[in-house]
C-alpha cells in the first residue's frame, strides 16, 4: 500500500470520528508523533494526513498546541434551480465582460475565482520541465518542416491508448491533434455549418462555446440541463422536431458550469436520437478526465458506433493551457476536420506534443491525475463548507463530482453583476451568470466559481467577503 493511500485512509477514518461525535468541535487531536507511534505509521504519514483534513476544514492548527477539531458543518446544500424551458433560435452576442473577465483573471492583484484553470501547486509543472528537456535532448523537432497534418504520432498513439478509459476504441489515425479544445470545437463547427444555422447547446453553456457560435454567424437554441445529470435529452428531443438543427454541442462529462454528469442511460438515449435524426453531435470533453470517483465516466462516444459523435478535449484543464495541445476524434468527419485544420493553422507545433507523449508513456500524467482528482474533490468540500458558513441561507449550489468549477444561486433580490462589480472592487474575481446563456436578462441571480486552487487564509477570507457582500444586497434590498 502506497503512502499517499495511507495517509488519505488515516484522514477518512478521522473524518468518521469527527462525524460520529468521537472528537467534538474544540478537541484536541493526538500529537503527531503520538499518532505515528499508535498506528505504527510514519510521522510525514500522519502529517499528510492531518494536511488533508485542514484542507478540508476539519481541523485547524493552533500555533504551539497542536491540531483541534473545527466547527463541522451538517448542513446539505439545496442545487439551483433552472428553467426547463427551451430558447427559440437567435443569434449570439457575447457581452464585452467575457474579456473582461478572462484579461483580469490573469492578472495577480486579484484573488480569483473567475477563470477555470487547473490548480497552480501540483508538483506535475516539474515533471513537465523534465519531460521539455529529455525531448528537446533525444528528439528533432526543428529543421523537419511541418509535422503530419494528423498531428505527432506519438502522441495520438498515447491519446488512443487513454481513449480506452472512456469506452472509445479508435487507432491514433482517427485522432488529429490542435492547438487547444476550443480550436478543435471551432474545426467542428466549421466542418458541420455555415452561417445561418442553428446549433443545440445546453443551458446554462460554456461561454467559449457562445463566442465560437457568435463568431461563425450561428444561431444558437438553448436546451435546459438538470443540475446533476445535464443536458434534457426531452427537451432536446422536442426542439429536433420543431428546428432544423444541424448540430448539437455539449459537455456531457463535468459540464462547465454545473459540473454535472450525464447518465449512461441518457448518453445512450442521445446517441439515439442523433441517430434517428441523422445530426452530427460534437462532445467537448475537457473535464472528462478529472473525476472524483476513481472510475472515469464512459463519453458519449463510447456508444457511437456510426461516427456521428466529434469528440473534443486538451490537457489545458489537466496540465495547463499554455501547452497548448488539443485533439479531436471525428469519427466519419475526419476528411473535413484534417481539411479545416489545414486552412487554420496547417500543424501544431511539435515540441509540446513531444513532451506531453512522452508524459503519457512514461506514467507521469496518470500520477498527476490521482494527485490532481483527490485534490479538486477536497477543495469542492471546503467551498460547500464555506458557502454554507458565510452566504445566506437562501443560496443554491452545486456540488459537483468532477471537474473544478460550481454554480451558484443567489437569493432572490440579489444581482450577480452587481455582485461581480462590487467583488472585484474588493480584488476578487467571480464570473457572473450573464456570459453562460445568449439570453437577455438570464441567470442575472448566478454566478460561477472555480476552486482549482489550494484554499488559503487570503482565500477563504474572500469567499466570507463575498458572502458579507450578498448579504448587503438583500438588507438593501428589502
């Protein structure tokens, strides 16, 4: 049994103390040493362990006297509620705050919540340095021209190996590489529309999503999700017969910004539908990789057995986005996805696809991975516990299993873009609910945030902030 599994079954079976009243609130733990020595563990074993449950907001450390039991709270959040009410089609205006938004949240004067990156302190950044530097040692990836249109087999020879943990079997042929999901999504489009048409997406949607549709002169139909289980394949049912759709666009697994899942059931009830309409559908699968449960959920594609499905993904919320690698599996649209990457960019360059394959072989990016899948789900329990602690009763939110962002509701008489502004004269960053929809005047009560990144004092004293600043809006309100 490895260390890491150790210390993580040494924090659950504190957890389950603290929950079943063995430590009360105030108590003090046993010592480190103390601990070790009772279970005849290593100290660092212990004090890993007793990081996870600070982490978590169980424990706190006070200076000279050790680890106490903190305030645990029972509460369970209540999920936001979404109308299930489907769009007409209309064209897409993306609000100038998208960039906004994404130009701030690279800035380091704030405290930001606002754009979804992976957490900055896994150890996987110096792995990937390594990984540059035996590439650009062993490999030649300058003086050869361009690089196969398809991409670097290596890599896709890796992509396929991983594509199996989804339930897809393709040969790393089937796979053309780009320089980042959001590129391979726009090839989709380009291959699948021309201006003037109508594309399905779910509500509330990715507002990347929103900005390619808007770019491409598209018009997008909103089909409601479920908090949990995603996009209304009913609903979308309903708008194929009314519409002449001619693609669906969606985030099955970990959807950005809900974070929810959908079943197998309906996965497969989707594949159907297509079929029966004979519709391409493109899967954004970014998050797919990220979560919590150990077993990794199957795509929609996995049950595609005619090619009807595109799916789409990169390492930009595994690894980091400025890597800047993509992929997309277009089953019977390959010819046309290969041709459009042609026209956009040619090929990718090589050198970082050599070094994320050479990750890929060598066992480095799954290692990261559990590191990564553990870390955002402890990081998902310490917002629930502070949404809990600091917003008004009234606030809904979601919870999700994978991934690393939450959707938020605020309280009836609250406005998510005030609350943006007023946060951001603070130096924190959120995303208001406006940029997820191409709707006027939709989820004005909404906002998302992301919790990829270690909580710290500076941190969770934002998000009690934000919640005093909630707060404020419904005493001014009422």
């Amino acid at each position: 049994m490895t260390e890491m599994s150790l210390y993580h079954q040494l924090a659950s079976a504190i957890i389950d103390q603290i929950r079943n009243d063995s430590f009360k609130p105030g108590e003090k733990l046993p010592s480190v040493r103390a601990l070790a020595k009772q279970q005849k563990i290593s100290v660092s074993t212990v004090l890993a362990a007793y990081g996870v449950l600070e982490d978590r907001g169980f424990v706190e450390v006070r200076p000279k006297s050790g680890y106490f039991v903190r305030r645990v709270l029972n509460k369970t959040p209540k999920a936001p509620s979404i109308n299930q009410s489907t769009s007409h089609p209309q064209k897409v205006t993306t609000p100038q705050r998208v960039m906004e938004v994404m130009r701030d949240g690279s800035s380091q004067q704030f405290i930001a919540f606002s754009v979804a990156v992976p957490g900055r302190d896994f150890p996987v950044v110096h792995q990937l340095k390594r990984s540059f530097a035996k590439v650009v040692r062993n490999e030649t990836f300058l003086g050869i021209g361009y690089d196969s249109p398809k991409g670097n087999q290596p890599l896709r020879r890796q992509l396929a190996r991983r594509a199996m943990d989804a339930g897809i079997l393709v040969s790393p042929d089937e796979i053309v590489t780009t320089s980042s999901c959001q590129s391979a999504l726009g090839l989709c489009l380009r291959a699948l529309t021309k201006a003037g048409d109508i594309v399905a997406v779910e509500t509330p949607t990715y507002y990347g999503l929103l900005q390619l549709i808007e770019a491409m002169g598209l018009k997008a139909i909103e089909v409601p999700s479920d908090p949990h289980a995603g996009m209304n394949v009913g609903a979308l049912k309903l708008a194929l017969e009314q519409w002449p759709i001619k693609a669906i666009l969606t985030i099955p697994c970990y959807s950005n910004p809900l974070g929810s899942l959908m079943p197998d059931d309906q996965k497969r009830e989707l594949i159907d539908l297509i079929y029966h309409y004979d519709i391409p559908m493109i899967e954004d699968d970014i998050y797919g990789e990220l979560g919590y449960e150990g077993t990794r959920p199957k795509a929609v594609k996995a049950y595609d057995h005619k090619g009807q499905v595109l799916l789409c993904s990169s390492v930009s919320k595994t690894l980091d986005p400025q890597l800047g690698v993509g992929w997309v599996i277009p089953g019977r649209y390959q010819e046309q996805i290969e041709y459009q990457k042609f026209l956009n960019s040619i090929s990718i360059a090589r050198l970082p696809q050599l070094a994320i394959g050479e990750m890929l072989a060598h066992g480095g990016y799954e290692r990261h991975l559990r590191h990564a899948r553990e870390s955002y789900r402890q990081r998902r329990d310490r917002l629930t516990e502070l949404l809990l602690e600091h917003f008004p009763s009234e606030t809904r939110f979601t919870q999700p299993q994978g991934g690393f962002v939450s959707w938020i509701q605020l309280p009836p008489g609250t406005n998510a873009l005030k609350l943006y502004l007023e946060a951001r004269q603070e130096g924190i960053l959120i995303s208001p609910g406006e940029l997820y929809s191409s709707a006027a005047n939709k989820y004005q009560r909404s906002i998302r945030l992301c919790y990829a990144d270690a909580w710290t004092p500076e941190r969770e004293m934002a998000i009690k902030t934000l919640g005093e600043l909630v707060s404020q809006q419904l005493e001014d309100h009422s």
